[in-house]
C-alpha cells in the first residue's frame, strides 16, 4: 500500500495505471491456475471479480449493457408468440419463455 502510494507520486498516471493492472493480472493469473474451471467461475462469483455493482456476472450483464438485446428478445416474443400459450409455426419454443418476465425501467 505505501509503495503503491509513493509510485503514484512519482510515476506519470498513464505509467502507473499500467504497471497496476499489469500488477493484478499477474495475481489473478496466479490465483486462478491450477484450478477447474467451476472453482474459477466460483471465486468470481464469491468475490465480485469484475466489481459491478448490479452483477457479479461482469459488466456485460448490466442492464446498461443488456438493454437493447432485452428488447429485441421482447420482439421476438411479440412476433412469434401469443402469450396464450400458442405458438407460430416459425417459432421454436425452446422454453416456456412466457414465463420469462423482464424488468422495465
């Protein structure tokens, strides 16, 4: 911590922002290997690697990020079924994705 305050001091920001991330990736590589890949995925998930605040799936999974997919899956939804529990022809119901309920902001 201290040597990391002290070479922000001296170091240019682009510099220093560099050699941190280059500093953690060393550690995640580190942390991660030799491990199967269900350990991998649950040490993400229990310590919020990715640091969303919405998700600890990563900041791919934000609503900010996921939004315009969400409305296309809607149309999709609209065109090829009737929420009575009938489908088109051209649908494939791969679920029941009526039950699939999104939020609305």
């Amino acid at each position: 911590m201290i040597i990391s305050k002290l070479l922000k001091l001296i170091l240019p920001k682009l510099i220093f922002d560099k050699l941190k991330l280059l500093y953690t990736n060393i550690l995640t590589r580190i942390k991660f290997s030799k491990k199967d890949i269900n350990t991998i995925f649950e040490i993400i998930y229990k310590e919020n690697h990715w640091q969303s605040k919405e998700t600890k799936s990563g900041i791919g999974s934000e609503l900010k990020n996921t939004e315009s997919l969400i409305k296309k899956f809607q149309n999709l939804l609209e065109k090829y079924h009737d929420f009575n529990g009938n489908y088109s022809d051209k649908s494939l119901c791969l679920w029941e994705i009526k039950k699939i309920k999104f939020s609305q902001k």
